[in-house]
C-alpha cells in the first residue's frame, strides 16, 4: 500500500531524515516512535506532501506521489491540534471533504451520519467544535479524515493533545475504528506506550535513521541497538560471555550461571564473546532461597508504585531493577539476602 524508498530530507546543512525506507501493507497498523528531532514527523510530512523529499521515492497504492502536491494524493490526516472549522458544526466538518469532491448530497448525508455512529457522536452532530470536549473533537477530526474512503491514513500524534485519561480511552477507540474500516494506518508518536498498544509494527527513530523495525513485543523484548533498549521502557543491562551458539540461539554465562538467550536481532555472536543482555524489570525473578539458575543479590531499595513494586537489587558488581506485582512483594526489606535469575526473551517472530 504505502512505499517510501531511500527518503532524506535536508534543511541546508542539517539532514533530517536520511536513506529511509519502508513498505507499510495493506490495512497494516505502524508507527513511527522516537524522540523529539529523530525525523519522524518530517517523514510523516514527505509522504503527506507538506515536505519536499530532499531525495528519494514515495508510492502509495502503486502510483509515484513523490512530486504530487497534498490534494492529489488522497489520503487521509489528523493532526494533533484537530483542525477543525470552527463555524462549522461537527456535521459540516466531516461532510467538507466530499462536497469539495463533489459528492452528491444524499450520498454525503449517508456517509457522514454513518461516521458519525462509527465514531459515538450522532447525537453531537450539530455542535461546533468549541462545544465539543478534546476528545469528541479528535473524533471528529478522524472521522472528517475517513469520509472520502482514503487508501492510506496518517496520524501525526494525534492523542498529545489530550489529557491522559481521555488519551487512554481513546487508544482502544482508535485501533477498534482502524480494524473496523481497515484503512492502512501510519502513525506518528513519542508515546512508547501508544505505540506498543496501538502497532501491527513500530519503526524506531534516532538522530533521523531507522533503528529497528518490528512487531511491539520484538522491538520491547528482542532490541536490536543499545538506544532502542534504553528507549522502550526500562531494561536492565547484563555483562555475560558466550558459552556456545546455535543458528537462533546462544547460550551465555551470567555470574557463573548458563542461560540459553535468543540469538540477537542483526548481530553475529561467537563463542568467547563479552555481550550485553536486555533483560526487562518484569523479567527478573526474585526468590527469598536459592533456585538452581539463581544467584545471590541484596535488595537496596524498594520503591511502591501501585500495581508494582520496584525492587532495586546489587548482584555482585551489577545493578538490577525488578518488577514485582505489591500483592507478591510483602516479604521483602531493605538490605534482604535474596537470589535472582532472568527469563529469557521470547524467540522473534517472522517479520
């Protein structure tokens, strides 16, 4: 559906986005994660047309839109701010897009009472935006953005805006629409959480390159760089040797114990090899007595945080964090003996 080839974008000396590329499938869910200046929303602009490519091609359902101006391109935008008119009703809004197409008026009344129910808002339809809360105006912006039946969707954060109540309730509302219509979805995000819960695959950014592509529990689990470790979430970084490798996995020697660890995404280790393991708080087993596979560590902190309690560990020279559900933590104490051992990530997925 969507296809951008070697995309660069430079602002005089200052490159942007360089040599990026991506195929994104039909009624495929991805997302564009990464910090302020990593590119991702200057990639987000090139394939909507507000942002001439410094170099590179963009297709969208097989024709080259690269050179297009935004209006022929046919797709679909939210942004963050909404965008709405506001002497418009809620109504007007979503039905502007077909009059400028020329839709004839019964088929417009249709379609938009028909997105105005897919989104909860019928009984709002009459409302100008500035009656409308935050949320039921982003609604109005996606459903304004689905009338004309886009190939491709472009979501440029569009839940920043709002509050994180309201924010949450409208990630499920967002992906339910998306599976529901099955329009292609490109979405842009700083929220890792969004991404995560919201993604087919995410596409993390850094410094205006891909960092790694791949499904929400292989980019968390199974990171392919130290920067995407230490961006999604938090992650423990373990020091072990190669003990012995096989085609999809290794096994390790962490503190004198054998563990057998996924093999790394785009990395080639060899039996000798000093590594670094990423092993996730929750990840991170903690036991009052010794478990074979286990080794001793002292709790230095505990930090209670509602649902989980943050156990701050010292296993030799290593500092570990650990997740542990509170309802299952009352054992433990500053300064207790413990022993710890890691699960093991899963084995990817075929991407």
């Amino acid at each position: 559906m969507l296809s951008v080839t070697n995309l660069s974008k430079h602002f005089g000396t200052h490159t942007a986005v360089s040599d990026f590329s991506l195929d994104v499938g039909e009624s495929e869910f991805v997302t564009l994660l990464g910090p302020s200046g990593s590119g991702k929303t200057t990639v987000l602009r090139m394939i909507a047309g507000l942002l001439e490519p410094s170099a590179g091609q963009i297709h969208i359902a097989s024709q080259d839109v690269t050179s297009l101006p935004p209006q022929h391109r046919n797709i679909g935008l939210v942004f963050q701010s909404y965008a709405l008119f506001p002497n418009m009703t809620a109504w007007d809004n979503i039905a502007f897009p077909l009059r400028i197409r020329r839709w004839r008026a019964e088929a417009i009344r249709k379609r938009v009472d028909s997105l105005l129910e897919l989104v909860g808002l019928s009984h709002r339809a009459r409302f100008h935006p500035d009656s409308l809360s935050g949320g039921e105006r982003q609604r109005t912006a996606l459903a304004r953005a689905l009338a004309f039946h886009p190939p491709l969707l472009l979501l440029d954060e569009p839940l920043s805006a709002l509050d994180a109540k309201v924010r949450q309730g409208l990630r499920s509302f967002l992906k339910d629409v998306q599976r529901t219509t099955g329009v292609t979805t490109l979405m842009v995000t700083h929220d890792q959480e969004e991404a995560l819960e919201l993604s087919d695959r995410v596409v993390v950014m850094n410094a205006g390159r891909i960092e790694q592509v791949g499904t929400p529990a292989d980019i968390y689990y199974r990171p392919a760089s130290t920067f995407t470790a230490h961006f999604i979430g938090r992650v423990n970084a373990l020091q072990a040797t190669v003990r012995a490798v096989s085609s999809d996995s290794v096994v390790v020697d962490w503190n004198g114990v054998l563990m057998e660890w996924p093999h790394p995404v785009n990395q080639s280790w060899s039996a000798g090899d000093t590594v670094t393991l990423f092993a996730r708080p929750e990840s991170v087993q903690v036991s009052p007595t010794q478990n074979p596979g286990q080794i001793p560590a002292r709790v230095t902190h505990l930090s209670f945080s509602g649902a989980l309690t943050n156990v701050h560990l010292r296993a030799g020279d290593t500092e570990i964090v650990a997740d542990i559900l509170s309802s299952q933590a009352g054992w433990l104490t500053n300064g207790a003996e413990v022993y710890v051992n890691m699960i093991p990530p899963k084995r990817a997925e075929s991407q």
